[in-house]
C-alpha cells in the first residue's frame, strides 16, 4: 500500500485537537496532514462482496448483530485503533458524521482489537467523547476485510454488500454516504459471507504450514517439510517492525516489551539451537520495512512478513510482542506473552526440554 507510512509516522506527538483545528468531513486533508493517509486501490475491489454475519458487544454490554442492523438500513463501520495518528486526527470528523447520519444508517466505531484491550479503548472513548456504539474487533472482520492500515471507512449498502471503502475522510466519503443512505434495497432476500476461520493452536497442536514472505519478498514456509525439513526447535517472534519506533510514543508499554523481547532473543540466539524467527505484522508494514527489520535483529534470525495473517490468526495472537515455542516435531509447546518478566527464563527451560 504505497505511501500509507506517511500519515502513520507523521508527527508522532499528535494528540485529538478538538475546536477551532478539528479536521473538516467536508475537505480533504492535506498530504502532509496528521489525517492523511494514502488510499489503497486493492480496496476498490471488495465493493460488492456480501458482508459476514459478526456479533459484537459494546463497551457498555449491548449485542451488535451485523446481519439484523443491515436488515434495518445501511450501515457505517469505522476501524481504528486507539494508537493510530490519521484515527485520531479523523475523530472529531467521525463524530460529526455520526451525529449527521445516526437517523439515517448505523454507525459504528470499530476498533480493531489488535494491540489494544478494553480499558484502554474505553479511556480512549471517554477522553475524546466519541458516542456512537463502540466494539472490538476480534480478528474476524480484520482479517476478511485484509485490513494493512487504519482508519479504514466501511460502507455496507440495504443489500447487504460492501458499498464503499476508504482510508481518508473528506468529500469522496462524504458523497459515498449520501449515496449509500439514499440507496433503495434491491435484493429480494439477504444473503450473507460464510468465514469459518481456523482457532487458534492450542499446545501440544502441530503447527500446519503457513505461508510467509522473507525479506526479499519471496514466499517461505513457516516450518521447513520434505528434505529440508529442520530437526531443530522453532522460537518464534511475533511483532511489527514499528513497534520500537512508532509506539514508543504512542503506547510507550508495548514498545518496551518489543525492544527488551528482541534483547532476551539477541542475547540467546547464539547459544540455544533453535531457529529462531521473526514474524513482523502486515499492518502498517511495507515490503521495504523489512530490510531494517533484518537489521534490527542481526544475525541468526529469519524475518519474516505474515502478509496474509496466517500466522498471527493461527497463533492466536492479538497482542505484540508474543513468543511462541514450537518443539523438534512441530508442536505448539506454549506462547508467552512478551511482556511477561520470566520470558527469559522460559525460553531457557524450553531449550533445555528440546536439546
């Protein structure tokens, strides 16, 4: 997604400016703007698809049901995420959409759950007086949509259908919502997208194959099959190559749970055999990220890109940094949380079991 990095790293000290600076829904932002972010073309694509039949509960407890608000009208999905610069410079505009539309369609402010807990989206609700119907995603809807950034605007027509996607605000969603609210239901009946995604390896699982890209953009396996099969323990590093940088101001906790994960892994990688694997994050991630990242650790560590987030769904992992330790056969032997201060310990007492 070319070029969506620049809203994302843009004035890292950004914090929602309400008043006479809130961002306009009816002017586009400005390349250089802290709302600013590229538009992916690939999204273009989706229009048309049968949205899934998700549920959601609020923050305040009240059931989401997708499929019976689509039966009522159009619906207006925003996701987001608490740690997001464009998202937070978009909420003034996001809320006076909702205040101009509420009797008009449903909307709904999602956040993508990735990174983020309860708490700390309902503080984030409470600080910028955001009131329309929030929830969390968990993955499902992250993952169908193949979300790389956020905000990401979602317009579901009385079909049922994707109508519009988009990651700015301005006059191009402002003329998609006018369309969308004013669209007649065409479909005789409601269809609905069936997903079925894989639960996550519980321990003692195989891990199955997963399709990664190295940092040349060629296509790897997660774990090696046939000839080049690998006899060794697997410790697997799940988090993004922004994490260090970018969260450090945004979310100053889990920058410090990357940085001192990757130190813990530096510090062993040459004295456990084990291979040991990097998985970066395709959110916010671009194919020339993956250099640095490379860097960043050094030598003794694949980098990997889960571009599609088979790994990320298959593990289980909604929170950066995340550790997983996979034995000689192939099995899951547990995750650990990186931010867990016996990390070290653990990966230590899992080398020992694994020799």
């Amino acid at each position: 997604m070319p070029g969506f990095r620049r809203g994302l790293l843009a004035l890292p000290f950004l914090f929602p400016i309400w008043g006479s600076n809130q961002a306009r829904a009816d002017t586009a932002p400005a390349p250089d703007s802290a709302a600013f972010i590229a538009e992916d073309p690939a999204l273009s694509k989706m229009v048309g698809r049968a949205i899934p039949a998700l549920q959601w509960q609020t923050l305040d407890g009240q059931t989401l049901d997708l499929a019976a608000l689509t039966r009522k009208g159009p619906v207006y999905l925003k996701l987001w995420a608490t740690y997001c610069i464009p998202c937070r410079a978009q909420m003034p505009s996001f809320e006076a959409l909702y205040q101009r539309y509420r009797t008009r369609m449903s909307v709904i402010a999602v956040d993508i759950g990735f990174g983020e807990n309860r708490d700390k989206v309902a503080a984030f609700v409470k600080k910028t007086g955001l009131t329309m119907p929030v929830v969390m995603d968990d993955g499902k809807l992250s993952d169908w949509l193949q979300i790389r950034a956020t905000p990401l605007h979602v317009l579901i027509d009385r079909d049922g259908r994707l109508a519009y996607l988009g990651h700015q605000d301005g006059p191009a969603l402002d003329a998609a919502l006018e369309r969308v609210s004013a669209r007649p239901r065409t479909a005789g009946e409601i269809h609905f997208a069936d997903i079925t995604p894989a639960p996550p390896l519980t321990t003692g699982e195989r891990v199955p194959e997963i399709t990664l890209s190295d940092t040349t953009g060629a296509t790897v396996p997660l774990r090696q099959s046939g000839a080049t099969k690998s006899h060794k323990p697997q410790i697997v590093l799940f988090t993004a190559p922004w994490c260090e940088s970018y969260l450090a101001t945004m979310d100053p906790p889990t920058a410090r749970a990357c940085v001192n994960t990757r130190r813990v892994a530096q510090k062993f990688v040459g004295h456990i055999a084990a291979d040991w694997i990097v998985v970066g994050a395709r959110l916010w991630t671009e194919p020339a990220d993956m250099g640095p990242f490379q860097t960043l650790y050094g030598p003794g560590f694949h980098v990997l890109l889960d571009r599609d987030n088979l790994a990320f769904t298959r593990f289980g992992v909604r929170q950066i940094p995340a550790v997983a330790l996979i034995t000689k056969d192939g099995r899951l032997s547990r995750m650990i949380d990186g931010s867990d201060p016996d990390l070290a310990l653990q990966i230590k007492a899992f080398a020992r079991e694994n020799q």
